[in-house]
C-alpha cells in the first residue's frame, strides 16, 4: 500500500510539474506575440506620417500611395498573417523604389528620419519574430518528448505555428 501511494504521488507530481511546465511555455508564445503586434502597431503608426511627408513631392505617385495606405489598412484589421505581411512589405517596397525618384523627397530632413524609425521598428519586428519562433520550437519541442507527450495530450496542448512575416524592404533614400 505504502508503496502504491508512494508511486501514485511521484505520478501526480511530475504530471503537475509537466503541465505547469507546458502552461508556462504557452504563455511564453502568447506575451511574444504580443510583442510582436506592439512593433507591428508602431510600424503601423508611422506609416501616415510617411505618407504625409511623401504626398507633397510624389502628387503623381498617388497608386503608389494608396497602395500603402490599404496594405496598412488591413494590417490593422489582421496584423499577424503572412498574406498581410507579403502585402505591406511590398507596397512599402514599391513606395521606396519610387521614392527614389525624387531627389527633394529624398533630401527630406523629415522623412530620412521617419525611414530610420522605420527601419528601427522593422528590426524591432525581427527580433520579436525571432523570440516568438524560438518560443514556438521549444513549445513545439516539449510537447513531443516522451513521456511528456503523454500528459500533453490528454490536456489537448495544442502544437503552435511559426510566424512567417517577411521583412519590410526599406531603401535608403540616398540624397
């Protein structure tokens, strides 16, 4: 009987141990994807100001404008898919493609330093997608050793995907 109850209590515990265990890596993929989306909603708060300044020298640019805008706008409303991300990095690389074509607007005091804050945040961004994708694997990878796989799925953890947003293309206006 002693014996029993000895197993049984070295079973609970380590299961409580693995769940906690799991519990805390799942929340670990949560608050990095929260960090992620406080740098997506930067990137996102400077974009009109970029816009703004880019409006008074591209007036014959407005598609290209526009563009960025609507990839922005929907950014907002889903800003952790890969389509989102595909869209915006390539209506901000269109953007500084064409930008390159105004020698006044690349000389803007103003707007070589919103690109900087851009390609601040757009760092910023990497290492967040970094951290979550690291968090992710090793979720991912405790989920599956054994025996702890075996709790895991009794509990239903779930496995988690990475984040594939591609990088914003950000050209330096050279003046």
């Amino acid at each position: 009987m002693g014996i029993a109850l000895a197993v049984l209590t070295a079973f609970l515990l380590w299961a409580v141990w693995v769940f906690n265990r799991l519990v805390k890596k799942r929340n670990e993929i949560a608050n990095a994807r929260a960090q992620i989306e406080v740098q997506l909603s930067r990137r996102y708060e400077l974009i009109p100001n970029l816009l703004k300044v880019a409006q008074r020298y591209m007036q014959h640019e407005q598609a290209v404008l526009e563009a960025v805008s609507q990839a922005r706008a929907v950014a907002l409303r889903e800003p952790l898919t890969a389509v989102q991300g595909q869209q915006m990095a390539a209506a901000l690389g269109h953007f500084f493609l064409r930008a390159e074509a105004y020698p006044a607007l690349k000389a803007d005091e103003q707007m070589l330093r919103l690109q900087e804050e851009l390609r601040s945040t757009e760092n910023r961004v990497a290492f967040a997608r970094q951290y979550f994708n690291d968090a992710v694997n090793d979720y991912n990878d405790a989920l599956q050793v054994f025996p702890d796989c075996l709790l895991a799925r009794c509990f239903a953890f779930q496995s988690q995907e990475q984040l594939l947003l591609p990088p914003v293309p950000i050209k330096e206006l050279v003046s």
